[in-house]
C-alpha cells in the first residue's frame, strides 16, 4: 500500500495517475504521471489554464471516472478496486459536489433539493437536518422557494447546503463563482471557506481565479497535464 494511503490523516491521494482519451487524431494525454496525497479539513485549489487537466482531475479524484494508469484514493478507499455501482456507493457516502451551473432539481423547491441527498443516504429526520443547514447558509426564508424563482447566489447557496448536508469527507468545488457577479462570488466563497472550517471536510476547489485560489490552505498547480507546483499558501 502506498504511503498516501497509509497515513491516517490522509483523505485523497492521487498516485502517478495518467489519463489518455482517444480522439480522431489518436491517443490524447490530459494528465501525465500526477501525485500528490490531501490531509482531512484542508483546503486545496487545483489552478492551471484552461486545457490544464483540472475538470479531468476533479472527476478522477471523485471516481466519476478511472485513470488509464496509476491509482487514486478517496476516504481510505482505492477507487481503482470498485466497478462503477461501487464508486457511486463512495461519492454518496463521502463527495458533495458543487458545480459553475448549480444543478438544482427545478421541480424541487430549495428545502427538497437539500434533503435529497440526505433521504438517498438514508439520514433520519431529513427535513429538520437540511433547515439546519438551510439557517446555516442564511436561506431559512426561501426554503419554499423553487430555482427557477431565485436569484444566482442564492441557488449556489442552495447548492452548497446540499453539498455539506451529508457531512462529505470531501467536497469538490469546479469553478463554483463561474456564474456570479464578484461580490456575490465573494460571499459564496466566504459561506464555502467557513463551511470548511467548521465542519471536518476537506475543500477541493478547481478555479481559474488567483484570488480565489489564494484563499486556500494550499495551492496546486497543473500545465498542460502536468503537476507543475504544489504550495502551502497559508501555514
């Protein structure tokens, strides 16, 4: 077993992972040879210009796909062992997903969309855990309310309350300001960074901003598939 998964403080390591995809003018690699391991409660940006392999990164660490070479694992699980059935199984148990276009189910007003992944897993009393977290994220009066009759920030928020309901041991963040202006961005990012502290989970962000990126406790960069650097920013 690799030293990545072997401490007891780590809970996502990726091990020399590859990624090639075949495309009409042959074999494409999107990443090459990448590792690096991430301790519980941290808060990681994966910054790179676009093309840089970060969405395919983020996706891999989640198990949402397989690297052509190399191994990643997730909350002490190596994800290279499972089918797909059992990689769901892992993500419902320890991923929540924020993404640049929200992905609220329409027909769900924003109480039912932040209790779905509780009831999918099984959590008693749903309903009181995602008003919790609703209060939480300064929506407990738009709960009733659906998407489609919110604004951008207050969907994103939305998303993130759905996103720490379950606990996760990690949350992948991919560009999730891509859609606001800056100053609801801004306070976003400020409801997701204070979210990561006082819960156990570990942020991983994909972003494109430097000073989003800054924000976190470590930096990890990636050109052209490559891992390029790998900084702690905040001691």
């Amino acid at each position: 077993m690799s030293n990545h998964s072997a401490n007891d403080n780590t809970v996502l390591a990726a091990e020399n992972v590859t990624k090639q995809v075949i495309s009409p003018e042959g074999s494409l690699t999107i990443l090459s040879d990448v590792s690096f391991s991430v301790n519980k409660g941290e808060s990681v940006a994966i910054v790179g210009a676009s093309g840089a392999g970060k969405s395919t990164l983020l996706a891999l660490l989640a198990g949402l796909d397989l690297p052509t070479e190399g191994r990643i694992w997730l909350n002490g699980v190596n994800l290279n062992d499972l089918d797909e059935d059992g990689r769901a199984d892992v993500r419902a148990t320890s991923v929540g997903f924020v993404f640049q276009s929200f992905h609220l189910v329409p027909s769900l007003n924003a109480l039912e969309n932040v209790m779905l992944p509780l009831e999918l897993s099984g959590r008693e009393r749903p309903r009181q855990a995602a008003s919790e977290i609703l209060k939480q994220v300064g929506l407990a009066d738009r709960w009733s309310h659906y998407p489609a009759q919110l604004s951008g920030g207050e969907k994103q928020r939305v998303a993130i309350a759905r996103a720490f309901a379950t606990e996760p041991a990690v949350l992948f963040a991919d560009e999730p300001t891509g859609n606001l202006d800056s100053r609801t961005g801004d306070r976003v990012m400020d409801l997701m960074f204070e979210l990561n502290k006082t819960s156990s989970t570990t942020l991983v962000l994909v972003t494109h901003d430097q000073a989003l990126a800054a924000r976190c406790e470590r930096e990890i960069g990636l050109d052209a598939g490559r891992l390029v650097s790998d900084n702690k920013l905040i001691a």
